[in-house]
C-alpha cells in the first residue's frame, strides 16, 4: 500500500442518486466531502435510456443526463467528486481509513457508502446486447414498464421480486410471460396466487430462456425451452424483464459492519447509521425493498444530515 495518505471530513463511497445527493448536502454544510464514483460512476442509472418517474423532470430525462446534472449540482458546492474505487478498508478506529485503487489512503472523520447494488442478469450475450443497447432488456419493471403500455413482455424470476412485478407488469401491458426455471416458485404462497389468478400473465414452468431476438436495435420476440421436454419456443415480445435478484456491493465491508443474509448493509431505524459510529450508509446498498432513484436521493440527504450531526458531537 503507497504511503500517500489524505485526510478528509466526509468520504463518500460511491456515486449514482443517493452519492451525489449527499455529496450536496455535506458540500452545503461545509463538511468538504469527497466523492469517489466507483467502478460505474453514476451507478445503474446510467444504463436507463429514459427516466421518466424522478420529480421535477415533466419531459422525463435520460439517466446519464440526470446523474451528469447532479454531479455537475455537487461540484457547484465544492464537493470533490474524483474517479478511482474503494479497495479495503479499516473501521477499527474513530478515524476511518479508506483505500482507492489500492495506491491513496484516505482517513476520514466520517464516511458514508453508496456503493449500491448490482442487477443480476442471465448473462447471455444476446441479453447483455440489447441491454446496452437499451432496446427491450430491463432489471426494473417499476423504471421501465411504462414504456411498454399495451405490449407483450417476457419477465423471468420465481421470487416475490418477480412475482410483485410480473403484477405491475400485468397492470400496463397486453401480456406478460412469465418464465420460471423449476416446477415451483420461490416467492411466499400469496404472492404466487396473485400471479396466477391475474388473467394477462401466462406462466411457463421447466422453462430457461436460450436466447434474446431482435432486429439489432429493439427487441422482438424470447426464444425459451422447456427443460423437461425440451421443446424450443419463440414467444413474441417488445419487453424482456430479468428479476432474479440483486447483489449489493458489500464485499469489502464484511468485517466491519452488519448485513442481511443477502448483504445489504444494516442501518439503525429510520437513520442512515451503521454499527460503526462515523460510517453511514445510503441508497440501494442498504434498499432492497424500493430501489427507486428517488428513495436513494432521499437517503442521500438523511446521510449527511446523519454525518454533520456526527461531527457536530465531535467538536
């Protein structure tokens, strides 16, 4: 590790809604925070082509414009928004110590984390195509479902995830496809029996999807496969919705701080504080309920509410 050490009020782990959002408080309360975007500065948002259910945007936005406007709104306060990535860390001591890109050492008297959670995709090429593409694969039915009002969508998943929303899904579009892998479903009874009792979704058991079709630039139809029998089918469709899960992006704060099973972070009520006095936490890496870019704004705001109170005490 280089000897290169820099001492901060306010470190902010992570970027995205929830980062940058409390980059501007802390910046406003003279806290001085510094920002490091991570691997993907602006967090998922940047691959949502059009946000159209964040307040104050009638004409909707894309989500790379909405998180350039909202750097560009830390900046405007004297936040230090920097590019590189936390690599390890110690909690151990009231002054934290935090390593980017394992060359700067930086000891923070505060740090809030917004280091978010990762959508779980199946990982087939023609998937990841039309995701970067932004022509039909989505993680988010509540982001994305408007834009596919009155079509046909495919959704895979048999969690609670899936099924709440398949149902929202039900709710816009013609049809929605369901495609679970196994002969049952994870999600709790209930959930289950909404899905099946909803007259616009059809459920294909045994079923794993083998391919995303379309003509390059949109999505036209899911090519899927019954494990059982092994009957190949192409099911027409604009929409194809993956909810098999997220992983939150804790690894390297495992040995310091409280998670779920899952490894959301743990804060206490309704604050954003950890069991580590000094550390907050903020956005979806502790969301695994909503995971909407405005809840995440708002938990950016309690962070550093929660961190100048913090330093407040110290002095």
């Amino acid at each position: 590790m280089s000897t290169n050490i820099e001492h901060v009020k306010c470190l902010i782990i992570g970027s995205g809604p929830a980062g940058y959002t409390a980059a501007i408080y802390a910046a406003r309360a003279n806290m001085a925070p510094v920002l490091y975007q991570g691997m993907q500065p602006g967090g998922q948002l940047t691959t949502t082509n059009e946000v159209e259910n964040f307040p104050g945007y009638p004409d909707g936005v894309t989500g790379p414009e909405m998180m350039i406007q909202l750097k560009a709104q830390a900046e405007r306060f004297g936040s230090q928004v920097r590019d590189g990535w936390a690599t390890k860390v110690d909690f151990s001591e009231r002054i934290k110590k935090v390593w980017i890109n394992d060359t700067i050492e930086i000891h923070a008297d505060t740090v809030i984390i917004s280091t978010g959670a990762t959508a779980k995709y199946l990982g087939l090429p023609s998937e990841q195509h039309y995701l970067q593409m932004g022509g039909g694969v989505s993680a988010c039915a509540v982001c994305d479902g408007f834009f596919y009002r009155n079509q046909e969508v495919v959704i895979v998943g048999a969690g609670d995830s899936a099924c709440e929303e398949a149902h929202y899904l039900s709710n816009l579009c013609k049809k929605v496809t369901m495609i679970v892998r196994s002969d049952k479903f994870r999600a709790s009874k209930i959930m289950e029996e909404r899905v099946r009792k909803t007259p616009n979704i059809e459920i294909l058991m045994n079923t794993v999807t083998e391919e995303v079709i379309g003509d390059g630039q949109l999505v036209t139809a899911i090519k899927v496969k019954n494990i059982v029998t092994n009957e190949i089918t192409e099911i027409p469709a604009t929409g194809f919705f993956v909810a098999i899960g997220h992983k939150p992006n804790t690894d390297i704060f495992k040995d310091y701080l409280e998670m779920g099973s899952v490894g959301y972070l743990i804060t206490k009520g309704k604050t954003s504080k950890t069991n580590v006095d000094g550390v907050f936490a903020c956005g979806d890496v502790q969301d695994s309920e909503y995971r909407q870019a405005v809840t995440a704004a708002g938990s950016g705001c309690i962070a550093a509410l929660d961190a100048e109170r913090y330093l407040g005490n110290l002095s």
